[in-house]
C-alpha cells in the first residue's frame, strides 16, 4: 500500500534527544525549545514565540490569552479541524461559522463582516494547504470592528502573503508539528505573539500560571503562582527532535514542492478533459507544498476516486467534514447552509505526499488517477 502519509525524519533527531538527555535538564523550556522559539523569532521576526505540545494546545493559550468566556462569539470557517472551534467551546464562546470560497477551500472573506456583532471578540485565520487568504482585506475588517485576528498556520510554516511569512499577520499565530505536516515531532506546536502586550502574560499562563521564566532569568526572587494557567510546554525531547527537522527545513520543503509540481504537471490536463478543480495559488501568495488536493465534480466521482486507487494499493483520502453540520455543533447550535464547504468536504480528495515517496510510487499513482478518468 502507499500510505497518504509517512513522517520524515531529517537525521539528526536520535543526536539531539541524546544531548538532551545528557544535559540533565529533560522537563520543558531548556536550550532545544529556545533554540526551536529563537529560529522561529529570527527567521519569520515574530515577536515572542512559545513551543507548546500541539496545536490544539496554542489555539487554547490564545483563547485564555483574549479571557474568551461565555457569550463571547469567534468567527472560524466551517472547513477546518475540529481543534479550532474546540479551543474556544472549552471557554464557553459561541461560534459562527464561515463557508469557503466557490473555487477554493479557504474561507470567503467577503462573508465575515454579516456574522460580526458587538460580541465578537476574534476571527481565526486558516490558510488552507499553506495558501494564504488575503491577509490585507482580513486584517482591515478586523481592524476596523476592533477585533482579534489569530492565524491558523497548522498547515502554513514557511509559506508567504507578499513576501511577509504567514503567521506575522495575526495577533497571534498558531503552528502544529503533529507527524502530518511539513515540520513534525510526532505531536507539538507553537504559539507566536505578535502583539507585544501579551508577551508576559503568555509565559505566566504556559507556566502553568507562575512567574517561573522570569524566575529562570532571575528577574523575580520568588516563583509564585499569579495568573491563571495550564502546563502548555512540551518536553525537550521533543523539541530537539523539533530542532532537527527545523535545521533540514530548506531541504525539506525543496522536497515537497518537487512532489507538489511532478503531480501538477502531469495531472493539471485534467482541469479540462475530465473538469477536475486544482488548487489555486494567488498571485499574493507562495506554495509550500503542504497538501496536493483535486476537487472532483460530484460526491460519486470523488468516492469512486478513492476506491479506485484503493484498489491499486494507493490510499487517496478526503479532508474536513464541514463543522457547521457536525453532531456536536448541531446539538447546540444552527447554522443556515454553507454551500462550498460542504461540497469540498464532498469533493475534495488528497494523494498520498511525504518525501520518500519513491518516483516509481508517484508515478503510479499519476497512472492511477489517469486511469480512473
Ligand atoms: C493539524 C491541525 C490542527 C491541530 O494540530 P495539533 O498539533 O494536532 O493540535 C489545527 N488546525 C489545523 C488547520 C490543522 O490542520
């Protein structure tokens, strides 16, 4: 079988998790997580960056961060994973959701502005498959109604909105190292502020509510508990397993993006002769390889897809189920029709992409998809 996925390791993983263990200091916020915060610092300039142990994990952080509570409203878009609206449900926010755009799966800005109200407290910003929503139009309706903007950049490392790398838009940015996207330690993440003013509060409320890295830097006397907070660090084995993949990640993306344009070029003729939707890359945006989808032209189609290459040992896979109609936001919520985002959760099909993926497997799996057409 080729798998959809399989993570890739750079080669220095086994090395680091070794020092790290030598070192003697194995518990969270020692020199691999400063290494990984600093790299993401200087490389991108986001002002303070925060390794945490998910994305899950930054989204919640934010949501304390903003003191969301109930009665709160965040605007998200209904095509995205379970984890962004969780984030702020735990807080007791409402949420409403956002469809996608007609031709893409990202959400349709132009759809924002209806769903603000004087309770509104943040949009979140996902940039689908790592391709940038029009970060001017978003940030300048947020601005204007006094809103937060957080970024979803779970699928968006190292990609760009006129040569400013996603992730310094929002207030707050929040990236996943989970073992499906291009930089990976298993689980992790990350919270970037961009926003000076949360800068402290975010390293009392990851300390689990204490002083304690101010403490560590020798600023304050005492390590005393003074905010709320949850324990959001993750250990350093991970992050030098994080930092490993951090030092390859030119090689790494180059990689992808190999895959990413042998697949385009030798299935884009499809756009036509069988009226398959590729994805679209503006021209405010870069590709960082993060997804190689195709839109289909009906639920049939793409389910046939899928066992088609099943059945030549290619595991092909759809991607989010529109969360307006999930049971969970049904129960408690109702949300009129959002058309695109359900027919991308219907349409919409991924092909097997790691790096590693060996030319006779890509190749086959070009064959296969032709094949079906
Ligand atoms: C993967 C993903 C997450 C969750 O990341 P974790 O690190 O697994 O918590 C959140 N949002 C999006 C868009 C994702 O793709």
């Amino acid at each position: 079988m080729i798998p959809f996925n399989r993570p890739y390791l750079a080669g220095n993983e086994i090395k680091y998790i070794k020092q790290a263990i030598k070192s003697g200091h194995i518990s969270g916020n020692g020199q691999f997580t400063q290494k990984c915060q600093s790299f993401f610092e200087n490389k991108y300039g986001f002002k303070k960056c925060l390794m945490t142990t998910s994305c899950t994990d930054a989204l919640e952080m934010a949501g304390v961060l903003l003191d969301i509570q109930e009665g709160d409203e965040i605007i998200i878009p209904s095509y995205t994973f379970v984890s962004v609206p969780n984030a702020f449900v735990l807080k007791g926010a409402t949420i409403r959701f956002v469809d996608s755009e007609s031709d893409h799966p990202n959400m349709d800005i132009s759809k924002i502005e209806a769903l603000i109200n004087s309770k509104t407290k943040a949009i979140i910003a996902f940039h689908y498959a790592g391709i940038a929503l029009d970060m001017n139009k978003l940030v300048g309706i947020a601005n204007k109604h006094h809103i937060y903007v957080i970024e979803d950049v779970a699928h968006s490392i190292d990609s760009y909105y006129q040569n400013k790398a996603l992730g310094s838009f929002g207030h707050f940015a929040c990236f996943s190292f989970h073992e499906t996207k291009n930089i990976q330690a298993g689980e992790g993440g990350m919270l970037a502020i961009n926003d000076e003013k949360f800068i402290d509060r975010a390293e009392t409320i990851w300390e689990k509510g204490t002083n304690r890295a101010a403490f560590t830097r020798g600023e304050v006397e005492k390590y005393e508990w003074i905010d709320k907070g949850a324990s959001y660090l993750p250990n350093e084995l991970t992050a030098a397993y994080l930092f490993a993949q951090l030092e390859k990640l030119e090689f790494i993306q180059n990689k992808r993006l190999e895959i990413w344009n042998y697949y385009f070029e030798k299935l884009n003729k499809l756009c036509d002769s069988a009226n398959v939707g590729f994805p679209i890359i503006p021209s405010y945006g870069t590709n960082n390889a993060h997804i190689f989808y195709m839109v289909l032209n009906s639920e049939k189609k793409r389910d046939g897809l899928i066992s088609h290459l099943q059945s030549n040992n290619i595991l092909g896979i759809f991607h989010y189920l529109a969360l307006h109609n999930s049971p969970y936001y049904r129960k408690n919520n109702s949300c009129n029709e959002l058309r695109n985002a359900e027919s991308f959760e219907k349409t919409l099909i991924r092909l097997p992409f790691y790096i590693g993926l060996k030319n006779k497997d890509l190749n086959n799996v070009v064959k296969s998809v032709i094949n079906y057409f």
